[in-house]
C-alpha cells in the first residue's frame, strides 16, 4: 500500500471516531479501528493534528453517501425506497455536524497572532479541502459545496428513475425538492420535538399537506421540466455552509 493509500485509509477509519469522541480521540482508538500499528500513523503523518486534518477532509466528502444512496436502488415501493434514502442523508448530517463541531475545536479554538500555529491549521484545512474537491481561488469552497450537492442529487435521481411513471415531475426536479426537504429539516431549532423522522418527511413529500388530494392543481408530469441550465439560479448551497 501506498503512502497516499495508507493515509487515506486512516483518515477513513478516524472518521467515526471523530463523530463519536470528538477531537479527544486517542491515537490508540485510531490505530486500533484502521488495523496498524500506533507507530505506523506518524509514519504516515506528521502529528496527531493533520490525522484529524485529513479526517476532517475525508468526512467532507460526499462520495461515500453517494455510493450508499445508489445502494439503495430497488428496495420496492417508492415510498420504502425514499424512507431509506432520507434515513441515509439524516445519518450522514448529523455525523457531519459532530465533525464540523470537531473542526472549530480543532481549528477555532487555537487563537493567537495572525501568523501563529493557529492561522497555519485553519489554512491548511482549508488548502487541504479545496485540494480535495479540485478547486482553488476565491470560490472554491462554494465551488466545493455546490459540486457536492450536485453529486448527491443526481444519485438520488437515479434512483427515482425506475418510479418515473408514479411521478408528477421529472425524476430530477423530484430528486432536488426531495433532497432539500430532508436537508431543511434536520435542525433541531425548527420543531420543538426535534426534526421529522424519514417516515414523516417522505408522507408530506408524497402526500403534501393537505387533507385530501388536489386533483389538478398542478402541472402534468411532462410541463414540469429541469431548470434551464443557462438561466442562472439562486445558489442551493447557501444555507450549507
């Protein structure tokens, strides 16, 4: 194994352990969950600070609930299939609002002078995330955030597609409204009770809110097109950051 590969296969292990223990993790609990010897990750690293660097990274990455979300495929009716891929998305927020709680530990904690180790790991979190995401400049990090969002909703496109024939719309506009509505509920500040559950989001995603059904009250399924993609849009990603 390479270097590169042993480094992304430690950050991948240091993961969950971030999400369960925060940025307390021993080096023991890391060495122990990616199989190697405790020496092994300051072969790989330099400090226990750029393990976490780089965990932090890996967490960031949405390829990992992308693969999970096109697993998901064929689980019977659409609402069952929805009701797993809102659970998944559900999943992976809250484990990454435990690593973005890691992150300002890690990096927002460490005050000083500009210029100090303080400056020198926010800039290389932030260096190392758009490196990650093969961007650079001003915008990459919106660039970043904008990518994953895309990645997500085309996976959960694809499986929507084989229910076409039950939809109102375009399995895309479908995947987008449905991603967003999971998404815009995970906040426990907007329910007293906490957030609705998968079962719940999916009931008003099919069903709406309303008593009974309204027949006709909106567009047939071939009116309801994607967006123009050379109208410009309002950025879906503002409220992710």
């Amino acid at each position: 194994m390479s270097r590169d590969d042993r480094r992304a296969a430690i950050a991948a292990a240091t993961v969950p352990l971030l999400a369960r223990y925060g940025s307390a993790v021993t080096t023991r609990q890391i060495a122990q969950a990616a199989d190697v010897a405790e020496g092994t990750l300051f072969r790989a690293f330099e400090d226990k600070d750029e393990l976490i660097h780089a965990a932090l990274v890996a967490a960031l990455d949405p390829a990992p609930l992308v693969r999970a979300i096109s697993e998901t495929a064929d689980r019977g009716s659409l609402a069952e299939t929805l009701t797993a891929l809102a659970e998944l998305i559900q999943d992976s927020q809250r484990a990454t609002a435990k690593i973005v709680q890691v992150a300002h530990q890690v990096m927002g904690d460490r005050g000083g002078p500009p210029g100090g180790p303080g400056d020198d790991a926010r800039r290389r979190h932030r260096d190392d995330v758009h490196r990650n995401h093969g961007k650079q400049g001003p915008d990459s990090h919106r660039d970043a955030r904008m990518s994953a969002v895309q990645d997500i909703v085309q996976a959960i496109e694809a499986s929507l597609v084989p229910y076409a024939d039950e939809l109102r719309t375009e399995p895309r506009v479908a995947a987008s409204v449905f991603f967003f509505l999971v998404h815009g509920h995970a906040s426990p500040l907007l329910f007293q009770d906490g957030p609705l559950d998968a079962t719940q989001i999916v009931d008003v995603f099919l069903h709406g809110v309303l008593e009974a059904p309204c027949q006709g009250a909106g567009p047939p399924h071939a009116a309801v097109r994607p967006p123009d993609p050379h109208v410009a849009a309002p950025d879906p990603t503002a409220s992710l950051a």
